[in-house]
C-alpha cells in the first residue's frame, strides 16, 4: 500500500469483448463514480485488446504519468487471460506461482481440484501483493503502483473496494443546474465565471427534447460553499438572459 | 474520403463528464456495435479530460497507429468545447471559421440568431471537411484520418452513420456458446482449438449464479461457415468433459 493516497488515477480496461462491442465497458463507469466520491480524480481510461504488447506498452505509458493505474479484465484461466504475463513483463520480472495463494486454493478446492487452469491464476508477477477480496478465491495483484482486478463486474468492485483506503482524500461534489435556453445563448457569460473561479469545474452538457434545448451545467469540486456561491452566480447569469 | 476503406480505427472520447463519472460512455460502445458490424476492427479507445494537451497528445499517438480516429465530444460553444482548437493545433494547422457552414447557419438561425457561441461551432480547422448528418446543423469534421464528432449520442450516431461507408469491409460475425462448468475444467482444451484456428478468434467470459458457474464461449471472425466448424468443435470438446 501506498505511503500517502493516490491522488490521480488512470484505469486500463483488457478486453476483446469490449471492443468488439460484445460488451458494454462497466468496471470504468463504476471505479469512475467511485474514485470521485473518495476525491481520487480519474485521469485517464484506455481500453485495449487481448495482445500482449498493446497491454505492456499502454501500462508502461500509464503507469509513468499518473499516481496509480488499475486494469481490468483478463485474470482468468484461459487462453485469452493474459494479463498477469504482460504485467510481468511489464515490469521485467518472473511470473511465478504464489505459494500462500496456492495454499488458500488447496484448502479452499481440495488437491485434486486444483487443475492446471485454477494453478494459473495462483501466478502473480514477482515481488507483487496478492489482493484478496470477499467475491473470489482467486486473487488480484497489486506491484509497484499498479492494481491488477478482474474483469467480471462484481470481483472488480469488490476488488477495488478492498484498497479503497489508498486513493484519494477529501470528496469531490457535485452540483447541477438544469438549462432550458440554447448553450450559445449563455457561453460567453458561462465563460466569464468559469475564469473568475478556477477551482470549480464547470460543465455544459446540452440535451434536446423536440427542437427545445434542454440539458445541464454541472459544477464540481472539492469545497461545496464555493460551489454553491458559483451555482448561486450562474443561476443570477441564466435568469439576466432568460427571464421567466 | 479516403480511397479505401479504414480497417482499423481508434476512438478518442473526451469529456470530463465520463471520468467523473456524471455520465455512462455511450458512444464508444455504439460505435463498437457498429464497426463491428461493417467489419472494422476497433482497436483502441482512449477517455480523457476537456484538456488540451491530452488531447493533442492522446490523438497524435492514435492518429499515427491506426487508419482512423474517431473523436467524440467537445464541440459546442461553451468555454469546455475545446476539441475542434486541439484538432487544429495537433495538425499545426489554423482554425477558421468555415463560410459554407456560416451561410448554412445564417439560413438556418437568421443573421441575428447567429451568436458568437453559434459561430464558434462553424469554426473547422484548415484543409478539414465539414461533415454534415441529418441531426445538427453544426458540422463535424474530418482532417486526414481523423473524424471530429458530438458527443451528443444522437448526433454521434448521426454523424458516425453519414460517414460510414468509408469504414470496413466484409462484416464480422458472432456465436455464442453457454457454458455451466467452470473455465478452468475446459481451458487447456479450448487453447488447443484456438491454436488450431488462428482466423476465428474465441473468448470466454465467466458469469456466476451463486456458486454455480455460467459464462459463455464467443466466437467470432469473418468466415461464419468456419466459425459453426469451430463452435461445433467446442461443443463437442465441452460434452467430453461434461457429459450431461
């Protein structure tokens, strides 16, 4: 675990199925509402297929430039379950099986249950953590600044919630204000704020219901009184234009 | 248009809203859907921030590596649409606003709806096409090999649609097969038919019901005779070692 808690975050998300739009990406969405109630911001997702060099070379880009990175997917027992070798070599170490992970499976499946395919996922990149959860026997990893989860939804979110104590700090919030005029009517003003007030992230996220515009801004940061003086200032902003 | 059709593509999402987890990408996963299905392999896709240096960065590197990029989000007229300003200074090119497409809003507002938000939106950068769908009267873009999209899912799909005969070629097509037995009893066997068959790519996916395992067999390719061959493979591979 780290010394102090990751403060920026990047997620890599290992999948063919993804990709190929046999599945719909779940494990991002959830680490990304996740790491912004606990204040870690999420900088970055990549999503890459089951090659092993699009795997070493996206993690070694990701794990330079941000605190921590978290993959997903690919720690099965199959063919297409490459990503504990590609983190590995990653990281130029062995992968070797995990004496105490394979104990825990003895017990847990009894000897002559503990098939080649089930050895397999005892295998962790040298030097790294097994992360134990309560949805599975079979273990994450955690090396250096990486977090190695499932790709099955529940194992990742129980995986991710084990460690959740090592990311982030204060609590991101969140405000909205729902618009009913056309972006370009308040861009310039919404501008003007924006700039007056740095450390809040302001949003503009148009809809549209028919030909009415519809949609929302969204304000986001760490202090929620300053939040809510720049909510206060903008709904001032929308009234001045669009008087009811 | 390019003399051929793309092959490969990358997806570039931008937008804050998906890494603070406000909002659940959906454009990604449409146009995986789609691409798939006029037989394009997606090979990437990357999230990041409304910040220009990543995007610069992040389309540089995709735009090098694939036959296309496809980006989405960022391009309406508020102060946190900064995707068509990154297009133009990943090209070292100018962003100018497009006379065609200013006639098409003066048309379509009348001269004095035509706002300074509105004309930023008729801003493409240099030597880029606009692209024109049948849900915005704002363009998108597309710059050598890169398509500059909504990220409104509605006018995303739009735009995607009114482009996409310059996408693929011979479709890909997917089998299924339910598995009620744990990977592992089967691994060792469905990577000797996987190396059999280097053209048809297979993939299992877990699933749990309780205890009870469940989970599926994918496979897919272009070759739908070749892919019955194989799923009739694995059938027969799944009833030697769980005779029912």
């Amino acid at each position: 675990m780290p010394e102090a808690p990751h403060q920026t975050v990047a997620i890599l998300i290992i999948g063919n199925e993804v990709l190929s739009g046999r599945t719909r990406e779940a494990n991002a969405w959830f680490a990304a509402q996740t790491l912004f109630d606990v204040g870690c911001k999420l900088n970055e997702v990549a999503i890459v297929p089951d090659v092993e060099s699009d795997i070493v070379n996206t993690l070694n880009r990701l794990r330079k430039s941000h605190d921590a990175v978290i993959t997903s997917g690919g720690i099965g027992p199959t063919h297409d379950d490459i990503t504990m070798q590609s983190v590995a070599n990653a990281f130029r170490v062995a992968l070797l099986e995990h004496a105490q992970t394979i104990q825990l499976m003895t017990h847990f499946y009894g000897t002559e249950a503990l098939t080649e395919g089930r050895r397999r996922m005892a295998r962790l990149p040298q030097g790294a953590q097994p992360i134990i959860c309560e949805s599975s026997i079979c273990p994450g990893a955690l090396i250096e600044n990486v977090y190695v989860f499932a790709g099955v939804p529940h194992i990742f979110a129980s995986q991710l919630q084990s460690v959740l104590h090592a990311f982030g700090g204060q609590a991101f919030v969140r405000q909205e204000i729902e618009i009913t005029c056309a972006e370009s009517s308040f861009a310039a003003a919404l501008n003007d704020i924006q700039l007056q007030h740095t450390d809040v992230e302001i949003g503009s996220y148009p809809a549209h219901c028919g030909k009415k515009p519809l949609g929302k801004i969204c304000l986001s940061g760490r202090d929620e009184a300053k939040i809510t003086a720049v909510r206060t200032q903008i709904e001032q902003m929308l009234k001045d234009i669009q008087p009811s």
